[in-house]
C-alpha cells in the first residue's frame, strides 16, 4: 500500500514537475537571394541531444550558438520560475523559391522531441550580388548608404478591394515601404484625399517596427501609416489621388580623411530628406442594381433586425417606445432610415438614433428608439417594422421585418383633447393616403433659352412699330398743309374764279340764253361763297352760308342782298317767264355785291 | 376736301390694320411649335410611364431636354418617374426645373414639397424680405416671352393712341387720347420690365442639388480645410461662386461652406 502510494505520489510529482515542452524553431518569412538570416530553436527546458535539422538549400554559415535566461518570479508568495534555451544559427539563402526546413529533434527526459517546420521563401534573382546584413528584424540596425528613393523607398495606398458597391465598405492602408533605415517620418503627413467617399479613420498603433514584405520579387520593410475603412458615395470610377510623404533617410557620411580617430569614432550619420508620392488608386464602384425596393435605406452590407416594444398594454396618453436594432457590417454609420407606419391615431414623435461601431469602422449597431402616444382606446395592430438593404455578396436587396405589434390602449383619465387631435388626426390620414399627382400631357415645348426679348425680329418690330408712327404723322402734317395751301389757294382765286363765271353769263346774256345766263350767275355767287368760305359745296345751304358770313363779320346788309340776288336768280332760271328784274340789273347787282363782300373780307 | 380727309382716314387704318397683321404674323413666327418633332417620343414616355417602365419613360423625356427644348411638364414628368424610382435628389432637381418654368404651378409644388419630406436634412428657411416675394410672386404671372408680347401689344397701342390723339381735330378725342396713351406706354413700360426680370429669374438661377448621399461641406476650396458642416441628397442649395472644381455654396438658413463640384448638380 504505502509503496503504491509513493509511486503514485512520486508520478504526479513528476507529472507536476514535468511542464509541457515548447520548442519553437522561429525564421524570417521572407528572405532575400544570399541574404543572411537567424534561424532561432527556442526551448524552455533544457534537453539532451539537440539536432539540427537539414539546412538543404541554405548554406550553413554559423551555429549553434547557445543562450540561457531564466527568470524567476514571486507574485503573492507565489514563485513562478521559467527558463529559456535558445540555439541559434546563421544561414544563407542560396536560390530563390519556397524551402521548408524540417523540425529538429532533441531528447527530453528520455523522449524524442522536435520543433515546427520553418517555411521559408527566398525571392530575388538567384545571383543576386551584395549580402545585406540582417540581425534582428528592426530597420533600425545598420544599412548600407542610401542609393537613390523610388525602388529603395516608396508608399502605397494599399486596399482590400479595388471594386465594390456604392456604399459597400473598403479597407484601406497607407504602407511605407523600404530597403533603407528611416529616422523619422514627416509629422505634417495629412494622408491621401479620399473624396467621393465617406472615410472612417481607424486608430492603429504609430510606426515603431517595420516587418519584412515581400513585393514581387523583392524583399522590403513595411509600415503601416494610417488606416481608414471608406464607404464609396457615387457609382464609377472613382479616382484616388496621389498624395505625397517626406520621410528621413539615415545617410552615412564618408569622410575623405581616414585619421585613425575616425576609424575609432566609427562613421557619422546625417539625415536626409526624401519626397515620396504615391501612385493614384482607382476605384470601381458600382452602382446599386435599379430595382431598389420601396424604403432602401441605403445600408450596404450585411445586416440583422430585431424590434421590441416596452408595453402592450397602456392607457390612452401614456407613451410607448420602440426599440428597433440593426447590428451588422457595413455602413452602418450612414444608415438613417427604417421603415414604418405607425397609425395616424397615435402622435410618433422623431426617432433617437444611438449607434456604436466599433474599431473597425465598418461593423457595429444602431438602435432606433421610437416614442409614440396613442390618443384614443383600443387595439391597434402595428405592421412590422422593416429595413431594406443591398448585401454586396449576394448582389441582391434584402428586406428585413420585424414581428408585427399588438397594442392594446384602454381609456384614460384627461380626454379633453381628443376632439382636437381627431381633425388633426384626419388630415394626417388624407395625406398618407395620397402619392404624387401625376403626370402631365407635354404639348408644348419651348426651345432651351430662346427668350422673344433678345430676338432681333422682336427689336425690329419696335422699330417698324415707331417707323410707320412717325411715317403716318409726318403724312398727316403734309396732307394738312397741303389742304390749308388748297384752301388759301381756292380762297385767293374766289374772287378772281367768281368774276370770270359772271363774265361767262355776261355772254351768256349776249346770247341771250337766259337761264343759261342765270345758272351761271348762280354758280358764281355758290361758288365764291363756297370757296371764300371754305365750306364744300354740298353742305352749302342758305343757313350754314349765312352763319359763316356773319362769323366773319360781313354786314348782315350785304349778306341780305346777296342772298335775294341768288334766290331771285335761282327763280328765274326755273321760272325765266316769271322773272321781274331785268337781268342786266340783276348782273350788276350782283358784280357790286361780290367786290363789296370782297373788300369786306379783306378788311377784316 | 372732304374727300381727301376720307382718303387720308381710311388710309391710314388700311395701314394699321396691314402693320397688325404682319406683327402677329411675325410672333405666330417666332413661336413656332416643335412639340411636333418630338410627339412620338413623349407618347411613348406617356405609356412607359403608365406601365411603370420608369427608367425608360425618362431616357425618353431626357432625349427631348438634352435636344434642347423643354417645358415645366416634362421636368414635371420626369421629376415624377424618379420619385417612382426613389431617386430623390434627381426627382427634386427636376422639379425645382419644372418650378423655374412655371412658378406657379400647384402640381409642381405638391410633388416637390412631398419629394421634400425623404430628404433628411430639416433646414429652416430664412424667410425673403416679404415685398421683394410679393412682386416676385406677381412678376411670375406671365413667363417672360408673355411679358414681351405684352410689351409689343401696349407698344402698338400706345402708338395708335398717340397717332389718333395727334391727328383728331376733336377736342374732345384729343383730351382722351392723351391720357390713355400715357397709359399704354406705362403698360409697355413695365412689361418690358418685367420680361426682362422673369427671364433673369430662370436664367440666373444659380442652385443645384446636392446628388450624393453624403457631402462634407468645408471652410475652404481644399481637401485640408475644416469640416463645417455635413448636409446630404436632396437638399438645395444656392452657388455662390466657384473656383477650379470646388464651389462655394450657402444653405437656406445661411450657413457657408464649399464642396466639390461633382457632389452637385445645377437647376
């Protein structure tokens, strides 16, 4: 019994004691064509009999060398004790390609042990020339001088995707990378443009250590500078421009004299300035596909919705809140709209939107907290709350619903303002009600910027317009004129027309054609009247030639006897037989009336 | 005499009557219609629209207005098929052109103000000085070429009237004639006024919309300046100026800020 015990006591002692061995072989990932690297086999116990496994293709150049560290350490009366054996080798990469080293073995405690393979891949040209040196994997440690930037040094946006959705979301990097050390990276680095998309920064840790990367067929130190997740806002190529980057460069500076405290002082460093400028990203967004359902959100990615109520059971009055969460990837940070239809009965006050994204800019949630008070009693069925996005993998529009809601509102205390809120509530329910009118007939179409103002044909019209104004004034002036010219004209030759016809009669009586002789007469006196007077023969009557002689002040004596000498000639040219004067006296009667009449008016 | 004075009458309104059939032979001229040329495409727009083929309805309407010829019905019609299809800064856009055409236009304002409500900012409107929105709202009456018509027919008139008042011997006709081409050189006055004021408002008109979905406006014309504020699709804005790509633009509320060019798109 008491032996049993022991063993048992002495095999979980051992147990105890006997920790898990590690050992871990580590190498660089990438090395370049007769670069020199460490090949480190880490233990943390001591073991017996280590073997290194075949270098095969790597030229073995030193090694092992052996290290040990321990480290003991009390923590609350706790003592943790831990050791480290480490065996180190050098290597050479002869020829490129990918190379496995194996595990290497060793005996603990009596068993075979061995390390993890080392996966190796070896770039550049198989002679290739100078071996750079490579302790540690810190750009910090010596490099040779500095040739010349652009395939020493260079920076890149690097992205995870070069084409993507409107709104879909890009991981972009700004990576530094280099052959040479750097000493310093310009503080005043303000980063790519970034415009057409919606960028979200990402904090990542400052530069400190540079890590190999292999770029084609080389080998570089890369860093990453910033990171940003942008969301691109508009369909098409979109352009990202150049930027550019001043970093550092530590130079070795060759002194033309070798004095032997030079030699002692080792070489001195400057710093020089080198510009970088990156080359320009396109992008390729795509537009979302055109059967965009009713309520797209504009949410691109992929998405979850859940939707709760506080209470199914309230009074008239009291408020409700929902609560609707959307977790998922995407632009989760631009989602704003969420689709529902609360009943007209209930007064919805505007959504709180809280959200939380997280690092990475692109994954998170946004709740929706939706108060709503219900005005009147009842069961109101609430539809489901739903939330349309696109999901870039699947190419498709995915509607997301809630469950839909029961509300069951009984009557509460103040319902004064019921009356009030029900006309509201009517209005607000003819409008839901109603879409956008529709549209109209086109019939008639005007040509873009044709205004009738600026026309030519519309200034000269104006023109003509005044033209033909001024034409028929100055036409009416002349015809003016000319009728007061006819009128004086007429006037001056009254006298002289009105002699002439009395000499006419005169022979007329000669030849003693009577009413011949008095027609004439007749017209002598009508006619001289008519033209003196300017009055036109067929408005001429008895009243209208006597009214116009008195205007012009001829005594009413003459006018009197004027008048007698014309009937009396007017009778007895349709009577001759009745006839009482003698027409000889008639004639002269009549010779002295007009010379007197004549005399009048040129007195006056 | 009597006549001549006849003749002279007569004469002249043969003249007038000649000169007022060459005018509106002449504006019957100027206001030739092409809605012709286009008639079958807008049929077709009319029924792809009614079978709610929205987006080729507009390629039809959109080749009209990029032929150069337009009327507030077919922004209208075409404001209306992106509505349908949810695009709401391009339905605004073009109902904001519709607008310019035909201010008046309850139809136009309705959709537009319904447009309105999915646009997710809410900018308080500073109100325009309120005389300065009374005459507008009178100006915008007529469309600038019915003011100019206007303008010719007060013109022509005015002349007549001043011909009769020259002319007539009456004193009577003379002392209405007076007067009443005063006025009609008023009328013409102010229409040709007005004409030129309602072509300014269209001609001038210097906002756009905002076409992406979300824009950073910034305190300077560069990639480095400010953020100052951040306004999204749909929403008006008025251009103030522009420098190379960038454009300096004010919100109805007042606040300045610059964006670039291709975040927008003028009315």
């Amino acid at each position: 019994m008491k032996l049993v015990n022991t063993i048992f006591v002495l095999l979980i002692v051992s147990l105890a004691s006997a920790q898990t061995l590690q050992f871990k072989a580590e190498g660089p990932r990438y090395v370049k064509v007769g670069e020199r690297f460490q090949l480190q086999y880490t233990l943390n116990a001591s073991v017996d009999e280590f073997e290194p496994p075949s270098f095969g293709d790597f030229d073995f150049i030193d090694g092992p060398m052996r290290g040990s560290s321990s480290n003991i350490s009390i923590i609350n009366g706790k003592t943790t004790r831990s050791q480290n054996y480490t065996f180190t080798y050098i290597l050479g990469a002869k020829t490129a390609g990918n190379f496995k080293i194996g595990p290497a073995k060793a005996v603990y405690k009596k068993n075979n042990v061995s390390s993890n393979s080392v996966n190796i891949e070896v770039v550049g040209n198989s002679n290739a020339n100078q071996g750079q040196q490579s302790g540690t994997e810190s750009a910090k440690q010596g490099a040779p001088s500095v040739q010349g930037a652009g395939d020493q040094i260079f920076v890149r946006l690097v992205t995870d995707k070069k084409t993507c959705y409107v709104g879909e979301s890009i991981t972009a990097w700004v990576k530094i990378y280099t052959k040479v050390s750097l000493s310093d990276i310009d503080r005043n680095y303000k980063g790519p443009v970034f415009s057409g998309f919606y960028k979200q920064d990402i904090d990542i840790p400052p530069i400190t250590n540079l890590e190999r990367e292999k770029v084609g067929n080389d080998i570089y130190y890369s860093g990453t500078l910033q990171k940003v997740v942008l969301f691109p806002q508009k369909s098409g190529d979109i352009r990202i421009e150049p930027f550019d980057l001043t970093v550092y460069v530590q130079k070795q500076v060759k002194r033309r004299s070798r004095s032997p405290l030079d030699d002692f002082f080792g070489s001195s460093y400057t710093t020089e300035a080198v510009k970088l400028k990156s080359k320009p990203v396109t992008i390729k967004a795509k537009a979302l596909p055109g059967n965009k359902p009713n309520g797209f959100s504009g949410a691109v990615g992929k998405f979850t919705l859940s939707g709760s109520l506080n209470s199914n059971k309230v009074k008239t009055n009291d408020a409700v809140s929902f609560k609707l969460s959307i977790k998922g990837t995407g632009n989760i940070k631009l989602v704003e709209q969420l689709n529902y239809n609360l009943p007209s009965t209930m007064q919805v006050y505007d959504p709180v939107i809280k959200s939380n994204i997280d690092k990475s800019g692109k994954r998170g949630s946004k709740t929706f907290e939706i108060t709503a008070i219900p005005r009147h009693p009842g069961t109101i069925e609430i539809d489901p709350f739903s939330f349309v996005y696109f999901d870039p993998s699947a190419k498709k529009y995915k509607t997301l619903k809630t469950q839909a809601f029961k509300l069951e509102v009984e009557r509460g205390e103040s319902d004064s303002n019921s009356v009030v809120i029900s006309n509201l509530s009517k209005e607000q329910v003819e409008l839901l009600a109603s879409d956008i009118r529709y549209i109209k007939p086109v019939e008639k179409l005007s040509k873009k910027g044709d205004y009738l103002i600026d026309k030519l044909m519309y200034k000269l019209s104006y023109l003509l317009i005044s033209m033909l104004f001024i034409a028929l004034l100055v036409f009416n002036r002349e015809q003016i004129k000319r009728n007061a010219n006819v009128i004086k004209t007429k006037n001056k030759k009254a006298s002289k027309q009105a002699m002439k016809r009395l000499k006419r009669s005169k022979e007329l009586l000669g030849q003693n054609k009577l009413d011949l002789f008095y027609e004439e007469l007749s017209k002598a006196l009508w006619g001289y009247i008519s033209d003196k007077l300017n009055i036109p023969q067929s408005s001429l009557s008895t009243d209208s030639a006597k009214e116009a002689l008195n205007s012009h002040e001829i005594s009413n004596e003459l006018v009197d006897e004027l008048f007698n000498t014309i009937s009396h000639a007017e009778f007895a040219r349709y009577a001759p037989g009745a006839a009482d004067k003698d027409p000889n006296q008639v004639y002269d009667n009549a010779l002295h009336l007009l010379m007197g009449i004549e005399n009048s008016f040129k007195q006056v | 005499m009597k006549s001549s004075l006849e003749n002279m009458m007569s004469r002249r309104i043969k003249a007038v009557i000649a000169f007022f059939s060459l005018n509106i032979v002449l504006l019957g001229a100027l206001c030739a219609n092409p809605q012709n040329r286009f008639g079958a495409f807008l049929k077709e727009a009319e029924t792809l629209y009614a079978n709610e083929k929205f987006q080729n309805a507009i390629d039809r309407y959109q080749h009209v207005a990029d032929s150069g010829f337009h009327s507030s019905e077919l922004y209208y019609n075409i404001g209306n098929a992106y509505f349908k299809l949810g695009d709401i800064s391009r339905s605004i856009l073009n109902y904001e052109r519709a607008l310019l055409l035909a201010p008046t236009d309850g139809d136009i304002l309705f959709n537009l103000e319904k447009s309105r409500t999915y646009v997710v900012d809410n900018i308080e409107v500073i109100p325009e000085f309120f005389i300065k929105s009374w005459l507008r709202k009178t100006i915008v009456i007529f469309n600038s070429n019915a003011w100019a018509v206007t303008a010719l027919m007060a013109f022509l008139f005015a002349t007549l009237f001043l011909l009769v008042f020259f002319i007539a011997r009456k004193v009577v006709v003379k002392k209405v004639m007076l007067p009443v081409s005063i006025i009609a050189l008023l009328v013409f006055l102010f229409s040709i006024i007005f004409s030129s004021r309602t072509k300014g408002y269209v001609e001038d008109s210097n906002y756009a919309i905002i076409m992406q979905s979300t824009v950073t406006v910034k305190s300077s014309p560069d990639n480095g300046g400010v953020d100052v504020f951040i306004i999204h699709e749909g929403t008006k804005v008025n251009v103030l100026r522009s420098l190379a790509d960038w454009h300096e633009i004010k919100l109805a509320d007042g606040k300045q800020g610059w964006l670039s060019a291709e975040e927008i798109e003028k009315i």
